[in-house]
C-alpha cells in the first residue's frame, strides 16, 4: 500500500523522503492538490490531484505529473502546480486532455517516456525492486532493436492484438536481425529467432502495463494476443561423462596457452553452479575461505550466501591476488574485472565437442547432479541461491553447515568428472 503524509514541500523535506520499499505519497499542506511521490527505485516526481470538471464529490480523480525532481525545483514545481490547479478549478480537465493527447503518442515514444519514467522497477519474484543498470540496458536495447523498427511509428491506439501476434512472427522470422560495423572494431549484431521473440513480447508487455498505470492505454494487448507468454524452458545439463569430456578440454586449453582467468571461470562455472557475472565479478571480499561460503553482494536475487565445496575452495586458494585489484579475476586493463570468457568459451565447447553448451547449463548441471544424488531440494536450492520455491519446487531457510556438506558433496562427483577421474553411477 502506498503511504500519504502532509507537510509543507521544501528541498530539505523531498530529500528526506524515503520510500522504505514501496511507493510513498506526500502531500503540500500549504498548496492543496499538489505533492511528491518517492519510488521504490530512489526517483521522486512533482504531481498534483484535483477532481475533474471543477470538483464535486462524485466527480473522477485525477492526478497528473508535474515533473521529475532534479529536473524542477521544489519552488518550480509548485508553481506550475498552482497553474494547472487553478486550470482545474475553473474546469478545465489538463490531466485528461494530456491522456487524450498521450493516446495519439508513437510507440517509440511511448518507450522513449518507459525509458525516462516506468523502466526502473522489476517484475517476476524481484517485483518492486529497482531494475539493475545491466538489466535495464538489455531491456531497452531489445525494444529499441525490435519494437521500433516494427511498430515504432504506429500511434498507441492503434496496436491490439492482432499487431502484437504479427510482431512476434515477424520477430521470429529474423525480419529485426541485422550485422553492421558501427565504428573502428566494433559492430552491431541483433539475433531474431523465437527465443528473441519470446523475450521482447514480454518487453513490450511491461511497457504497455506501464501505459494502462499512466492512462495512456485503455488494456495491454499482449494479454489477449495468441502469443507465448514464458520463455523456454531451458532444461539442457551435462552428464558427468560429458563433464569429463569438459575437464579434458580445459586441460587441452591451458597447455594451448589460452587465458588462464577464462579457463578458472569456467571451472568454478562448473564447481559451483554460480551464474556467469557471479563468478566473473567475483570479488575477495565476497570470498569467506573460513566458513566455505560465498557471500554475494548483488546477485541477481540480492544479497545472497552459497556454500562452496572443497574443490571450489581450493581452485580459489590457489589464484594469486592481483594488488590494487578487489576482482578475484581482474581485467588485463582497467579497474574493472575480467571479461574475456566470452572469447573463450566458444573454444572451451568446441574441444570438449558439446555443441550448444552454455556456461548456464553448468548451473543446471550442478543443480541436475544434486538432485540425481538425492540431495534435498531445500539444500540444492542453497546451493544455486534460489530466492524463490518455483526455483527448485520446495524452497525453505537451511542453515550454512548442511547447504555446505551438500555442496561438498555434489561438487565432488562433478569436480572427480572434471579431473577425468572414474564415473561411478549416482
């Protein structure tokens, strides 16, 4: 529920505002109608609230923005509060006019204002939490690489249905995909395909819900469109014998002379089940040798414990620290951390002849290889930091001493298969 308090606006009171997690509504004692709101994600917006037609009871109530903070001072936003109020009062209706003018907005305008206002909190398990700065580039990446091409000039109003089905046909058919050099050893390449089709429909889905919250849309057409709405499952994991064929191609790799950093990666990928940047930006700090665990400062589901196995731990006590450097895998240049696994891994799946292997289905390897043992599906949920219990069917709070004695476990048959030892049934 959203929180309404009253007190006069000035600077020191708007930067006071903290929304605690959810949206807070405060209102100008002194200017009636006209208030701040503070957003989950940290953002605060001028508006103001008044009833249509010049007031009454049963008349509609409408709130309309005023302007960003940061943008307009709280003295600035007042003043263009009393305008619109005062319009108000003698009937006028701007809120409504302004959604009656919004209606008529492009759709690549509609995501120019997702982008600047609506693109900042989750959906899913992470539900009114801020969206990630990685997260959210890749969203508008997607709508500006596939929406705007195909629907970008067409008016709200005029998409239902029956345009959102063609887009994602159009979608999956690779009509987006496109390969051009944009500068000096830098190009551009946008994938179509039905995986690409399924992530941005439930893009622009976000930015039509966004649309109907503003009033700019009557409904979402993606409800109603005859359209995949989840993703693919993506249930592909290694046997322990293909793990094996893994270990060897690591091995090959390194007396190759590949990147070292890559080829540690991509092992603690597989000891561990971490999802890529949980490893790649792995930091000392998050290292707790002591008690066998990774303390993650920001996964993908917030802070988050993972047990480590004996093979984990001593792959990581074996890396040299790096001074000056907090990454456990710093960059060859720069203060930031490695990111070369990219290049790398290509070679990795290609010598162990496993066409399609992503560095992901490690985590289902793991996840698969601890089920298979019998391990609880409490403590393998431990072990992939699962924050929800459709992650891995039955989620609860388990203490770090069993999540870790299961981690050991599992991770020995995978860190055995890695080493090319004997691979013994589950």
């Amino acid at each position: 529920m959203a929180k309404e308090n009253s007190i006069r606006l000035t600077k020191k009171v708007v930067d006071s505002i903290v929304s605690h997690g959810e949206r807070r509504f405060v209102w100008d004692s002194e200017l009636s109608g006209f208030g701040v709101r503070a957003d989950p994600s940290g953002s605060k917006t001028f508006l103001i609230r008044y009833r249509a037609n010049g007031g009454g009871r049963n008349a509609a109530k409408r709130f309309q923005t005023v302007g960003r903070y940061g943008t307009l001072t709280v003295e600035e936003a007042r003043k263009q509060a009393k305008v619109l109020l005062g319009a108000a009062a003698k009937g006028e209706d701007p809120a409504g006019d302004l959604q009656a003018k919004r209606r008529e907005m492009l759709v690549a305008e509609l995501i120019d204002l997702y982008e600047a206002e609506g693109c900042f909190i989750q959906r899913g398990i992470r539900q009114g939490h801020p969206m990630k700065l990685r997260t959210k580039t890749y969203t508008i990446a997607r709508l500006r690489n596939h929406v705007v091409p195909l629907l970008g000039r067409k008016r709200v109003s005029e998409i239902g249905a029956g345009e959102v089905e063609r887009f994602v046909r159009d979608v999956a058919s690779g009509k987006t995909a496109k390969d051009e050099k944009i500068g000096p050893r830098k190009r551009i390449i946008i994938r179509g395909g039905e995986g690409a089709a399924q992530k941005v429909v439930m893009d622009l889905s976000a930015v039509f819900s966004f649309a109907v919250r503003r009033q700019i849309m009557l409904s979402n057409p993606v409800e109603i469109a005859a359209v995949r709405k989840t993703a693919n499952r993506r249930d592909r994991y290694l046997t322990l014998e293909e793990v094996s064929r893994l270990g060897r191609a690591f091995e090959a790799l390194r007396q190759d002379g590949v990147n070292v950093k890559a080829l540690n990666i991509s092992r603690l990928w597989t000891l561990t089940g971490c999802r890529r940047d949980e490893i790649a930006g792995l930091k000392w700090s998050e290292v707790d040798f002591e008690r066998g665990l990774l303390v993650l400062d920001d996964s993908k589901t917030g802070k988050s414990v993972r047990p480590l196995g004996a093979a984990a731990l001593i792959l990581l006590r074996g890396i040299p620290r790096t001074p000056g450097s907090s990454f456990v895998f710093p960059a060859e240049r720069g203060s930031s951390h490695y990111q070369g696994t990219k290049g790398v891994w290509p070679k990795i799946v290609a010598k162990a002849e496993l066409p399609g292997v992503t560095p992901h289905t490690l985590r289902h390897t793991m996840g698969s290889t601890a089920v298979s043992a019998g391990e609880a599906l409490t403590l393998t949920g431990a072990i992939l930091g699962h924050a929800n219990p459709r992650s891995t069917a039955i989620y609860a709070h388990v203490q770090n001493d069993p999540s870790r004695r299961a981690a050991n476990r599992v991770s020995r048959k995978i860190a055995d298969a890695l080493a090319g030892g004997p691979v013994r049934p589950l």
